[in-house]
C-alpha cells in the first residue's frame, strides 16, 4: 500500500502553499480536496494584499507584515518555474475614508494629486495612498499546481475528508469516502468545511461573499492602475483590462447562489467611484465561502493530537498569508521553532 510522509486536507491556495513548501523540503506529500482544486474560496478571492487595512485585527498584523514580504520572491519562483504570468502588482492602494473612521497611516492625497494618479476616479472622501499590493488568485492557484505536478506530488480531488485516523491519539491516516491513505501527519486547510472533520473540531464557518468582474464595452474606455477601497466596495485592476468589484460580507450557510439584485448594487456603488463602470460589460459573476472563527483569527499550528496540524480559518486574508502560513506550517513539522507567536492562532482555543 502506498503510503505519504503528510497529507494535506484542502486544495486552496493555503493547502497548496504548504504542500509546496513540504515538498521543497524533501517531504512526500499527498493533496485531497473535497470538490475542484482551488476552485472554492481561493477562486473567489480579489487578490488584495491589504496588510495596511486598519480593520486588520492586531494579532494579526506580525503575520501579514511578514507574509507580504515574502510574496515577490514568492511569486517570481513560481513564475520562474511554471510561466504563469501571476500578475503581481505593486502600485498601491488609493482607500477613501469617511469622517470618524479610524485613521489610516498612508500618505494622504491632495485632490490634485488624486487626480494625476487616477483622473477618472470620484474622491468620495478623504483619499490616501498605502503600500499594498494585489494579485490574481485563480493565476497563483494555477501556478502552484502546475509545480506540485512538476513535482511529482499526488493530488486527489472530488473526495471529501471523512476522518483524520488515530491511534493512541497519534495520526496514522487521512479517510475519505472511498479509501484510507496512510501518512503520521495530516495538515487541515479545509476552509469553511474544516469544522467537519474528526477528531478535532475546529470552529470554522462559512461567510459568503458575492463579486463581479467588469470590462469595457466595444468602443468605450476606462482605466485603472491602483486598487481602490471605499465603504461600500473595493475596486481591483488587473493587467488584462477588466476590473474586479467586490464584496458582500453573508452569513448564509453553505448557499453559494449569486444573487443578481446584490451583483447589481455592486456594480453601481462602483460607478459611484468610477463612472465610466456603470457602461462596462459585466463579464462574470460569482460567489465564494470564506473560512470565518469566532475571533476573526485564523488556526495555524499543532492540535492536541500528535501529528495533527491546522491552517484553517484565514477569513478574508487567506491570499495574503498563503506564504508565511506555508512556512510557519513547514517550520513546525520540520521541528524548527516559528519565528511568529502562535498562541492567538492556537486551532484548539475555543474548546
């Protein structure tokens, strides 16, 4: 019988990500994903690497810092590797803040200054420039199974995880509907489904978010370098012409269902912004689960089983900290200490 060294369970960008990174490290891994990989919240995804967002929780902040500053080396290996062009961009973010708000720490833009920088948008508020960058996540996602397979790394998809196997509380394999795969280490990056697995159960939940993607009708013409944030929505470019506009924040169970009267108040908050989008073409329309805890923080590190590892849980950032999860994760079984405090991120905390 075959048999793995780890068996990563989930394959969005953050199971990718590790496996990956095990991989590099001599490790023999095997990738189960319940449905398409990186088809569920990994596809959904804008791609923003909003490290600068003042709703970024606290604990959180160490984490994402040190993950954006591994995304260009990151990116340009995979890129090296596999000539997906990930369409990293690093022109910042324009945020427009409305009275009250807390303050952001960017570099605040005079209206003409604005208006140099992105002549077609509507300051609805003040407007600052922050450091950020962006990316597309279906291209990172594609990236990184094109090296998994060049690496020889087996992947299984359309089985969803039943049971992580025990013995004497030590991990021995990974079952799902069809058959048990044999390995002493089993990673959980199931997302929003990550509560379903046995025998630890850890509180993630799935918060929905609907989004849309715009382009120019023939003839017309709008343009945008930098990503833009407001209240209401947030605007991404990417590199192909089309405009990414998202999102709504629902909880609504597992339901993925679009709906068009939300797709379509999207689509005119973001003309408020850009005007010339009210007469783009809407080229596709979807929604994804995010992986939600009850503190907003994701599950990164070891269970009280031996061999049983997590990281779940990343909510609406789990683009921007696929890198230093990946590491952390690879830090860990390989017995070397993370270099981040992990006890706010501990996956059995809410027990």
């Amino acid at each position: 019988m075959k048999t793995w060294d780890a068996v990563v369970i989930g394959g969005g960008v953050i199971g990718l990500s590790i496996a990956l990174e095990l991989t590099k490290r001599g490790i023999k891994v095997l990738v189960i994903e319940r449905n398409q990989t990186g088809r569920e919240a990994s596809f959904a995804a804008g791609g923003m690497l909003a490290h600068c967002d003042p709703h970024l929780k606290h604990d959180l902040r160490p984490l994402a810092i040190a993950s954006v500053q591994l995304y260009p080396e990151f990116v340009h290996e995979l890129e090296e590797e596999t000539k997906v062009h990930i369409d990293l961009r690093r022109d910042g973010t324009i945020a427009f803040q409305s009275e009250g708000e807390v303050p952001l720490k960017g570099r605040v833009l005079t209206s003409n200054v604005l208006n140099e920088l992105e002549p077609q948008l509507v300051p609805l508020g003040t407007a600052r420039l922050l450091p950020e960058a962006c990316l597309d996540p279906r291209k990172l996602v594609d990236a990184l199974a094109k090296s998994l397979h060049h690496r020889g790394v087996d992947l299984v998809s359309g089985s969803p995880v039943v049971a992580v196997e025990t013995q004497d509380r030590k991990v021995n394999g990974v079952r799902t509907g069809k058959s048990l795969y044999p390995a002493p280490l089993a990673i959980n990056c199931a997302g929003a489904w990550a509560i379903e697995i046995p025998p630890v159960p850890l509180r993630t939940h799935p918060v929905k978010g609907q989004m849309l993607s715009v382009i120019p009708p023939h003839g017309a013409h709008f343009s945008l370098k930098h990503v833009v944030r407001s209240k209401s929505c947030y605007l991404i470019p990417r590199s192909d012409g089309k405009i990414v506009i998202g999102t709504t924040v629902e909880q609504a169970g597992y339901d993925k269902r679009v709906n068009t009267d939300v797709i379509q108040g999207l689509h005119q908050q973001a003309a408020s912004l850009l005007p010339e989008l009210g007469q783009g073409r809407i080229l596709e329309v979807w929604s994804g689960l995010r992986p939600g805890t009850p503190d907003g923080l994701p599950m990164i590190g070891e269970t009280s089983y031996l061999g049983y590892l997590a990281a779940t849980g990343h909510y609406r950032d789990g683009i921007m900290l696929a890198p230093i999860t990946a590491k952390i994760i690879a830090q860990i079984v390989t017995g070397q200490t993370p270099e981040i405090n992990l006890l706010p991120f501990a996956p059995e905390r809410f027990h």
